[in-house]
C-alpha cells in the first residue's frame, strides 16, 4: 500500500474551487487591481485546505495580476 503522510492534507472540492477562482481574480486584477486582494486570499486558502502547488500559484498571480494592474493605471493616469 501506499506511505500516506499523517500531516498530508487530502486536496478537497472547496480547494480547488478556492483556486480556480483565485485565478480568476488574478486575472481580473490587470483591470481592476484591489482584486488581486481577493485572489491572493483565495489562493491561500485553497493551498491551506490542500491544493497545494496551484493554490499558491494562484496567490502568486494575484499579487502579479494586482501589480500590473496598478502600473498599467499609473501610466494611464500620468500618460
């Protein structure tokens, strides 16, 4: 049988629902930046309830998606 770790924590539905959303917000935050908030928590949360290399992922992109949401509003801004 297989070596299951006890600390492992098995990936749920909520998870990947937590992440697929967050990289939606990700990438709704080029557009509108404060989003990228709710994509990174989202992110995180789905990494913490077990999907754990995409919820982080997720979390990452947020934070890209926010940060180029607000340069490119900056240069919009003062072009």
């Amino acid at each position: 049988m297989a070596d299951v770790h006890a600390t492992a924590r098995p990936r749920s539905n909520a998870a990947r629902i937590c992440t697929i959303i967050g990289f939606v917000f990700a990438a709704i935050a080029i557009f509108v930046p404060f989003l990228g908030l709710v994509g990174l928590i989202l992110g995180i949360v789905g990494a913490v309830l077990g999907d754990k290399p995409l919820g982080w992922y997720a979390a990452a992109a947020s934070v890209a998606g926010a940060v180029l949401g607000y340069l490119l509003a900056v240069a919009i801004l003062n072009g």
